[in-house]
C-alpha cells in the first residue's frame, strides 16, 4: 500500500486510514464516508499527480474489484460481501481493466456528483447538464433534437436532470416530483405514493424505446452510479429504469445487478415500410383488408379530410386537439398526459408533425409524430370518440398516416403503446418493454408491490 499513499500525496488523513484493502473496502461504505475521504475537488486533482504514479498505485487492481464483487451479487442493493452495489459500480467505472486510468470529478453546476472517466479503457462516462452537440441515436427518444426538446416540456415536474455521455451516446437522468405517465401506472395498479416522491428515472416514461436494444455498459454505469447518488443524498427513495426492451434488461443486469423488481411494463408497436402503400394493404389478412378499404371510401365520402402537417404550422389546432387527448386518457381511466404547453412544445421539436383529421371545420381526430431520417414516431393522440361510428375517425388516421408514410420516403413507422390486439390484427409487429427499479437497500415490501404491479399490468396487456 506505499504505492497508494505516494499517489494520495496531499490526502494526509486519508493515508493512515487505509492501511489495508479491507479497510478500504469498509471506508468505502457510504456515499458520503467516500465524499469526507476526497475532502475537495482540488485535493483529488493534486492528489494524482502523474499518471505513472496512478498506474503504479491500482497495480493491484483485479484484487480491489475482487474485493467488492468477486462472489457475485448479493440480494437487492448489494453485491458480494454485503458491498453495497453502488459501490461496485463505482469501482467499475473507475477501474475498468485499463493498464491505467486517469480519473476526476464533475461537478457540473451544482447537481449530484458524478464522475468522468478517461484512459486505455472502455470504461468511459460523463455527466453532464445540457445535452451534447452530437448524439448517436437509436430511436427518436435518444436522439438530440427529442432530449432537447423534451428538456423544455415541462409536463414532468422535474426538480432536476442529467444527461450520461459516453462515445456519443446519451442516456437521460431526470429527478420528478410527478411524471403523469408513471403515475397512471401508479394508479392502474393502486401504488400511488407507493415510490416515493421525488422518484429518479433512467429515460422518461413518455419514451417507448421500442428500437434500443441493448445499451452501453458505460451508460449503465454512469446512469446507475448518479442515480444512487441522487437517491442516497436526496429525497428521493428509488431509481426507476422504464421503457427497456428484454436487451436492455440485460445490459442493467450485467453492470448494475439484480433491481428490487421488473415489470412488464408496455408493449409498443411498429412495422417496416416495404414496397407501396397497396403493397401494405394486401400483405393484411383478407377481411381486414377489405374492412380498411370500405372505412376509407365511406369516411372521404361523408367528408372526412386527413392531412399531416409541419409542427410549425400546426399550432392553431392545439386548442381543438387538447380536449382529444384528455378524452384519451379518461377513457383509459388514466390521469391527462399532456397539457396545451406540452403539445405546443412537441410541435416546435424539429420534425414534428401533426395528422389532423377535419369533417368541415371540426377536429376530429390528431397524432403528434416525429419524423428522423427515415423513420417516423407516431407518439400520441386523441379522437373524438362520438365520430368514430360516422367516420371510422381512428382508422382513418392510423392508415392516411401509414400511406403518408410510404409517400414520403418513410423506412419504418413506431406506433407507440395501447390499442394492443387492434394493432396485432392490423399487422404490427409488438415488442415487449420492461421497467426496472433499483434502490440502495433491500426493499422487501416494494418488491411484493412491484410483483402485483407486473401481474396487473401484464394481464392488462394480454388481455386489452
């Protein structure tokens, strides 16, 4: 360990206090025992004061992981030999195989601690405040046009947020005193107040990460690393993950180990646009085709226009399309998800459309899209329910904006959550998505809440 007192050169008190690698194991035991042990920022930048010397100090690196996570990981909230699992994701992110790592800290206008990790190594994050300049995106909600613009929607009462960085992918932190999607869930399944308040998201609940797949061990740490921080120093009781796809699942496993549960949480939709627009229709089967077709034909024939607008050029419909998505939510006995502010927001993100369907001067039916690249969201929407048996308002929308889609260069189309045996009989293709919730200590009761929640939900899947 003289190696390592040489590297904490201006740590006095912390050279006589890690004596051996089981005390420092101990020491490390809080997050904020870890926080009085780097006593400033400016010690620990003075404290590494080469690289070598770095080097020379974790030359025992594998034995310091071993110590934290050797055995495997412990029940709920903790790893190998009661370790808490913060802990060893900590060590991870610091020590990620490297022959050396030059390591500081970020602490970026006044949120929770993180770290920046740079070297030989894969093992690199960063948290940040704004969302960086590029983005390498998997979908419309990891892109940076939606998390800034999402940023500025205020629907999701955030008390604050953070962005995860590494090689140009971006996962987002937020802080939420009320997020109304999750708390539809929460009342659906009768667990309101059950989380906590705040509650800490890895991704929001509004993003239906249909196309994520698996997600970077970095951004698993860092997301998990700063969550727990958030959650140990602050009000806040748990970090939930939502909207992963069963891959993704396994990325949170494999860095963060076992949550105190898993949810079943949405199945969301899309389909891939080949061929024509009639191509689409006659790969439906037989009746539904002909179904769709009569709709179409007697829905223009009483008057019903459907158009798909630019964002921008869409905002005087927000007033009349507000009402519809209210109705929405009640008739899923669900809170409103969105207000005019955040419908008005969602039209200036860039490649925002609007499908309107209009019998004279009457709204009758919208979806908020977003179109990138070649791929287009069709994130929400509203109808009005006492027009669908004159003008089969839903269909309507749902295939003009199908065939718009194929008019305009579209590859793919992500359909989004509910309508679930509609959308199967229609030909969409379903991925299963899942929500993960972590917290720092074994929560028994939650995890018996959170098996009731999964069976409510699962079965309102299957079943709707």
């Amino acid at each position: 360990m003289g190696v390592l007192k040489d590297a904490f050169v201006t740590l006095g008190a912390l050279m006589g206090a890690f004596v051996t690698l089981g005390v420092l194991k101990d020491a490390f035991v809080t997050l904020g025992a870890l926080k009085d042990a780097f006593v400033t920022l400016g010690a620990l930048m003075g404290a590494f004061v080469t690289p070598g010397a770095l080097k020379d100090a974790f030359l025992t690196l594998d034995v310091t992981k071993a110590s934290f996570s050797a055995s495997g990981r412990g029940g709920a909230g903790h790893g190998a030999g009661g370790a808490p699992v913060w802990v060893q994701s900590i060590v991870e992110s610091w020590l990620p195989g490297a022959s050396y790592v030059r390591w500081w800290v970020l602490l970026p206008r006044g949120r929770g601690l993180g770290m920046a990790v740079t070297g030989a190594s894969s093992g690199e994050w960063v948290l940040v405040d704004e969302v960086p300049g590029e983005v390498r995106a998997s979908c419309l909600y990891d892109s940076s046009a939606w998390l800034r613009g999402w940023e500025r929607i205020g629907i999701e009462q955030r008390t604050r947020h953070a962005y995860v960085s590494a090689a140009d992918e971006v996962l987002p932190l937020y802080e939420t005193t009320l997020s109304p999607f999750w708390f539809g869930y929460e009342l659906q399944c009768g667990l309101v107040g059950r989380f906590g308040n705040p509650v800490v998201f890895a991704g929001s609940p509004y993003s239906m990460y249909g196309k994520r797949g698996s997600i970077d061990r970095r951004l698993v740490e860092g997301a998990y690393a700063t969550g727990m921080d958030w959650v140990r120093r602050g009000a806040a009781e748990v970090l939930v993950v939502p909207n992963l796809t069963s891959a993704g699942v396994d990325s949170w496993l494999d860095v963060a180990g076992p949550p105190v549960g898993t949810v079943h949480l949405e199945r969301t939709y899309g389909i891939d646009v080949v061929g024509t627009f009639g191509d689409h229709l006659y790969r439906l089967d037989n009746k539904i085709r002909r179904d769709v077709e009569r709709r179409l034909r007697r829905a223009g024939e009483r008057g019903l226009r459907v158009r798909v607008l630019d964002g921008p050029t869409a905002h005087h419909l927000v007033a009349d399309a507000f009402p519809l998505t209210v109705d929405t939510s009640d008739k899923n006995e669900w809170p409103a998800l969105f207000d005019e502010a955040a419908l008005h927001g969602m039209l200036d993100i860039p490649g925002a459309v609007l499908v309107a369907a209009q019998a004279g001067d009457r709204l009758l039916g919208v979806f908020f899209g977003f179109r990138r690249g070649d791929e287009v969201t069709y994130m929400c929407g509203g109808v009005d329910y006492a027009s669908m048996r004159e003008y089969s308002t839903y269909i309507a929308l749902m295939y003009r904006a199908t065939q718009w889609a194929y008019d305009n260069g579209m590859r793919r189309i992500e359909w989004g959550r509910d309508n679930y045996r509609f959308k199967e009989r229609h030909g969409l293709d379903a991925t299963e998505l899942w929500a993960m919730v972590y917290a720092p200590t074994a929560r028994p009761e939650l995890a018996t809440a959170l098996n009731g929640m999964h069976a409510t939900l699962h079965a309102y899947i299957q079943a709707a």
